[in-house]
C-alpha cells in the first residue's frame, strides 16, 4: 500500500460530509484506541495562543432566527455541507467557518444575517 502525505490525506477528509468525517474518527478511536478529540483539545490552548495576534475571525451562528430555511440554504451555500448538517448547525447554532480572514468573516456574517440569523465573530 503507498504511503499518503499528510497534504493528500487533508485533501481527502476536506472533501468529506461531516458524518463521514465522524465515522473516520470512530473508525480511528476503535483501530488505534485513541480519541483523537482529545488531542485536538490538548493541542488547541497552543494554537489558541499562536491566533491572538491573527486577524483570522471564526464565524459563529447564534440563532438562525424565524426564517431558518433561508438560513439553511445561506449556510449550505457558504460551507459546501449536505442538507442535514446544515440543518443541525441552523438547529444547533456553532462555528460555520473557522479561521478565516476579518474580511470573509464581515461577507459571511452580513449573508447570514440577511437571511435572519444573529451571528457573533470570535
């Protein structure tokens, strides 16, 4: 079997669903016997550290507001994700998109909020 470089590895997982990506992880935590959300916290404070001096912006929907189809479809426009997950993250609220430019973070913020939803950038 050829050895995957970590770039084409990324390449793979980025053009998954959220729930194949989570099956991934299961799939890992059975073979290997490790969580690797664990990890990911453990490593976040570091990268936390690192981004203060970013100007890089997370997009994070608080409420999708009355008109939560319009939402959806803002949503599934903006993150590429499937019907069902981006009715969960209007449902649930959370990050739409993580790490990216102060401008990008203003253009999706005012789509969103166009559609109805309230929408906070941390």
């Amino acid at each position: 079997m050829a050895k995957l470089s970590t770039n084409e590895i990324i390449d793979a997982i980025s053009e998954m669903t959220v729930l194949e990506v989570k099956d991934l992880v299961d799939a890992m935590k059975e073979k290997f016997g490790v969580d690797p959300s664990a990890v990911a916290v453990a490593a976040a404070p570091a990268a936390g550290a690192e981004a203060e001096g970013s100007s890089t912006k997370t997009v994070v929907l608080k409420d999708a507001g009355a008109s939560k189809i319009a939402v959806i479809k803002v949503i599934r426009e903006i993150t590429g994700l499937g019907l069902v997950e981006a009715k969960a993250l209007a449902d649930n609220g959370g990050n739409i998109k993580e790490n990216v430019s102060a401008d990008e973070a203003n253009q999706i913020k005012a789509q969103l909020e166009e559609a109805g939803a309230t929408i906070e950038l941390a």
